[in-house]
C-alpha cells in the first residue's frame, strides 16, 4: 500500500482542512488561524495530504519578518502542520514537510522558522534558531523555535526576534 497523494492546496480542499486541523488539534483555533492566513497572508504555501477518504494532512507557511536578515532573503514561518488523529505518527506529517519545504526553496524562500517540538522539527533539518541568532517572543521559546536554511548561507548577518503573521495574535 502507498502513502498519501502529497500535492498544493486547491480551493475545493477548504472545508476538509478545516475539518482536519481542527480534530488535529482538538480545537477551532487552529483551523481558524488557516483561514485568516489563507486571506491576509502573502506569500501562503499550503500543501495536502490525500487518501482513499479525503485529505489526511495539511501544512501551512506564511511570511515572518525576522529582526536582522539579509537583503533579498525570504523567510516564511511553518504553522500549523496538521494530520488526522488516527494516522499521526504514520510518516504523513514529515512527507508534507518534505514536499513544502521543497515548494518552498523552489520559491527561492531563503529560511523557514517553526515553534514546534524539539524531538520532531530536526527530523525536517531543522536546527534550534538561537545556534543562529534568532529568537521567539522570550527565552522560555529557545528549546522549541527553529530554523531551516533552505538556502546555504541564508542566516547569516541575521538574527534577533522574529515576528509571524499578525494572525498568529489571535489564536
């Protein structure tokens, strides 16, 4: 048996990735948070996870303004990744990650930034964000905020805070 189709988001998906990251994360929020960013945000990466059913998965990238960074490099911000309850520990939130972040570089985005879980994001090539300079909010976040160069070099003469969407001051 094979995974998941992975492919970008279209509009008729709108209503089951509403439904999957709300039962992902057990809550509105989260899937409210899709919404407004799928309609303030630019640029907006969304990508799919597709079965037999329906869509499975979703993960969603949208710009973040780091502090420090230089001239002409793009960093966007992952959040959230989302997989049906049922099938999360199935490899289909890291197979998302990996099509996106290749979307994403093909877009010449530069850094990608992810507050997430410290056993989990580096499976991704993530790397904790204060090796580099950058930060979240507060120290209470180091342990958990990251960052992928998906261009070598792309941090450097960066750092400092890094702002996400004003979406995010909503949830």
């Amino acid at each position: 048996m094979s995974g998941p189709l992975l492919r970008p988001f279209r509009p008729s998906d709108d209503a089951a990735v509403d439904a999957v990251v709300a039962r992902a994360f057990g809550r509105r929020a989260e899937a409210d948070l899709v919404r407004a960013l799928r309609h303030e945000a630019r640029p907006f990466v969304e990508w799919v996870a597709e079965g037999p059913s329906g869509v499975v998965g979703h993960i969603a990238l949208s710009p973040v303004t780091p502090e420090r960074v230089a001239p002409g490099v793009r960093a966007l911000g992952l959040a959230p990744l989302s997989v049906e309850p049922g099938l999360q520990r199935s490899g289909i939130g890291q197979a998302l990650g990996r099509a996106a972040l290749a979307d994403c570089a093909v877009r010449g985005v530069g850094l990608v930034f992810v507050l997430g879980h410290a056993a989990y994001y580096p499976l991704l090539g993530f790397r904790p964000a204060l090796e580099l300079g950058f930060r979240y909010q507060s120290a209470a976040f180091d342990g958990s905020f990251f960052v992928l160069e998906l261009e070598p070099g792309a941090a450097r003469g960066g750092g400092g805070l890094v702002h996400f969407h004003a979406a995010f001051d909503r949830v």
